[in-house]
C-alpha cells in the first residue's frame, strides 16, 4: 500500500506540474520563450502591496527638486514604453546605488544612485532597465520558476522516498543543480535582456544610450571587486558593457530618428 500510495503522488504531482508548464506560456519582449504562472492582476496586486509597504517602512528622500528630475527621466520613458501612464515614482533616502520597478507601475530609486547615475541620460539608463525588467514580465518568470522548481524537488522527495528512503544529501544536491543551472543563469539572462530593453527604452525617448555604458563603468568603479559571475545573479560588468556596444548601433539610429522628432527630454539633476 505505502508504495502504491507514493506512485499516485507521483502521477498527481506529475499532472499538476505538466498543466502548469503548459498553460504559462508566453513570449517576451525580445522573443524569448516564458514560463509566467500567474495573472498580471495578480502581478500588480502584488507589487502594489510591496511598494506600500515599503513606503511605510523605508524612509523618502522629500526634497522636492530631486523628486521632479527623477519624475521627469521617469515620464519621458514611460511615455514610450507602451504601457499606463499612471506609474507612481518615489525617492527613497537610502544612500545605496539601487533602483528597482513592480508590477503594477511602480518605480523607486535610492538617493544613493544619483551619485552613480551622474546624468539625466545614465539615470534614464537606470530606469529604463527598470521599467524594461516590467514590461517582460521577469517578476512572474521568476516566481514561475522558483514554483516549479518547488514542486520538482518535491517530485523528486517522494520518488526518491518510493525508492525506499530519502536521501537527503541527493535533494540538497538538486537543489543546488536547481539553483546553478536554473535560476541563477535564468537571472542573469532576466538583467541582460532588461539592458536591451532598457536600451532602446532611453533610445526612444530621446536620451543618449551611449552614456548607458559609462553607467556601468561608473558601476564598475563604485563595486569595486565583483563576485565571479558564474555563481552570480548578475552578469559581469563586462559582459554587460560588451552586449550594450554590440546593441549601439541600432540604438543610436533610434536615438537619431527621436530626436529628428524632436523628442529631447528636459530633466535638470537637483544641485547637490
């Protein structure tokens, strides 16, 4: 009986993870293949609430010049970034290099990344990247992912309980093949592509995607030593600046053609 108990589990487990690989298919922005499990209802609700709580709990940067040059960058983005315009943006008066976007349109920015983002066309970088990692639905891939690399694992528990005990030195090695081979490259794949969009994000609304790429040395200057990119969530800064210049080209026809249009954003950096 006890092993013909587990075999069921198996199958329903088995079932219950084919029809969630099968029904979350989608495409990004770039053309690649996604796993996105959830609704963007459900995406949205989810950030929202995350933002407000972080409002309550983290301190805001209220100085009101510093807020309308970050609007300003902010606006001119999402004005060709195809989506609602009802993107709430706030400063936070943390002092670390960060900036970060939700499902459900919202942008923060530290305080501290105005001081790596030196210009309105590196912030616009920044926050394009931002709005980029939004628009292709990273934070329901990744969700997506972690969900179904739970529900493996515990595929993986009962076969290898069936097969008379668990092993549990053999579960914490999945979970690390799980954690090398899946998600981790999943991340960096997630940092690169939001570059791109970010890329052609800044390109579109007129600001210089060329200083995208003094952004990142200017990152790579404050980080100093960087983690080895293998076991990193983010991919070098080389690899970074490399996949920007082989993206330059294009994006500097774009750049051109906006600003032929005579979009040419006006955010003047709040003196420090």
């Amino acid at each position: 009986m006890p092993h013909q108990l587990s075999t069921k589990t198996i199958l329903v487990l088995c079932i219950i993870l084919g029809l969630l690989l099968l029904s979350g298919c989608a495409t990004s922005p770039t053309g690649r293949s996604q796993l996105t499990m959830f609704s963007e209802s459900q995406m949205a609700s989810m950030g929202q609430a995350t933002f407000a709580q972080m409002k309550e709990q983290e301190k805001i940067y209220n100085h009101r010049p510093t807020q309308q040059y970050v609007q300003c960058v902010s606006d001119a983005l999402i004005a060709v970034s195809g989506t609602p315009n009802n993107w709430e943006v706030v400063v936070f008066a943390d002092e670390t290099p960060n900036a970060f976007a939700l499902p459900g349109q919202r942008i923060g920015v530290h305080r501290g990344m105005l001081n790596v983002a030196t210009t309105p066309d590196q912030l616009a970088a920044v926050i394009g990247h931002e709005i980029g990692h939004v628009q292709a639905r990273h934070g329901n891939e990744r969700a997506s992912a972690q969900f179904a690399t739970q529900m493996g694992l515990a595929l993986a528990s009962v076969a290898l309980a069936t097969e008379g005990g668990t092993d549990e030195r053999m579960l914490a090695a999945l979970g690390l093949g799980a954690q090398v081979g899946i998600l981790l490259p999943f991340s960096r794949q997630h940092e690169i592509e939001a570059d791109l969009i970010g890329l052609d994000l800044m390109a579109r609304a007129g600001f210089d995607p060329r200083e995208s790429i003094q952004l990142w040395e200017n990152m790579r200057q404050k980080a100093g030593s960087s983690p080895v990119e293998f076991l990193s969530t983010h991919p070098g800064h080389g690899t970074r600046i490399r996949t920007l210049q082989d993206a330059m080209p294009n994006a500097m026809q774009t750049f051109e053609n906006a600003r032929r249009q005579g979009k040419a954003p006006r955010c003047t950096p709040p003196r420090s």
